[in-house]
C-alpha cells in the first residue's frame, strides 16, 4: 500500500482492509456514519466539518486499532489494565488473584515477567480482569 506520510486514512485503509473491520463497524466505534468512514478512507472527505474533538479521537482510534495493536503485546495489555484496576479502581493484588483462582505470588510474579505465569493461568487472569475491567467502565 502507498502510504502517505501520517495521514490517518492510509491507516484506517488498513484496519479496513487488512483486519476486516467493516466500515459500519468503525462506524460504530468511532461514532461515525459508514458513508463518512468510506469517503474518508477513499479521500473523498477530511473531516473537517466535524468538530476538532471528534476528529482527535477519530485519528486516535485509528491509530490504536492500526498500529497500535502490533506495538503492544497482550500480556502488556492486560498489565496496563490491571494497573487501571489498581490505581482507578483500588482493587489489591489479593482479590485480583482470587477472582482469577491463581496465587498471589503467581500474580507478583506475571507482574514482574510475563512468562511466568502458565498459559491456562493467564488467561484466567485476562478473562476475570477484562471482565471487571468493561463492568466497571460502563459506570
């Protein structure tokens, strides 16, 4: 693809056509009409009729779901979010460890190095802490 130096459509470009997000699904996301993401992608359009606000978090989301999701790994993810859980939303290592059925230490030591923990282990933990994680955001 002929990308155009940071222009956000050539990213978007790929969220549509390399990971299969339909235009109705972006538009879901960023709150946009499907004709407006297709001319935006196709540079038919800039935005420019929308207010400065939409358009920061338009580009951001286009960016979090283009290169953004390469430039972080899972585990990074899912260590961010539990640092939400944590700071935002004053859980302790303790409950986050019994809610996912795993030691304490275990969740020291995933907090450490990611590779710590078991697969199985891991994923408990990312289920139960993106589980609490979307509960408590749509407060």
């Amino acid at each position: 693809m002929n990308r155009k130096n940071g222009d956000p459509r050539d990213d978007l470009k790929i969220i549509l056509d390399e990971y299969k997000v339909t235009p109705y699904t972006f538009g879901l996301i960023s709150g946009l009409d499907e004709k407006t993401v297709l001319d935006f992608a196709n540079y038919k359009t800039d935005l420019a009729h929308l207010p400065h606000d939409k358009i920061a978090e338009t580009f951001s989301m286009i960016g979090l779901l283009s290169d953004g999701m390469t430039l972080v790994t899972a585990d990074e993810r899912l260590k961010t979010i539990i640092e939400i859980l944590m700071d935002d939303f004053q859980f302790s290592k303790k409950t986050l460890a019994l809610y996912a059925n795993i030691e304490e230490k275990d969740f020291d030591e995933f907090m450490s190095n990611f590779d710590s923990l078991s697969f199985e282990k891991r994923y408990r933990l990312a289920v139960v802490v993106l589980f609490l994680f979307k509960l408590l955001s749509s407060n």
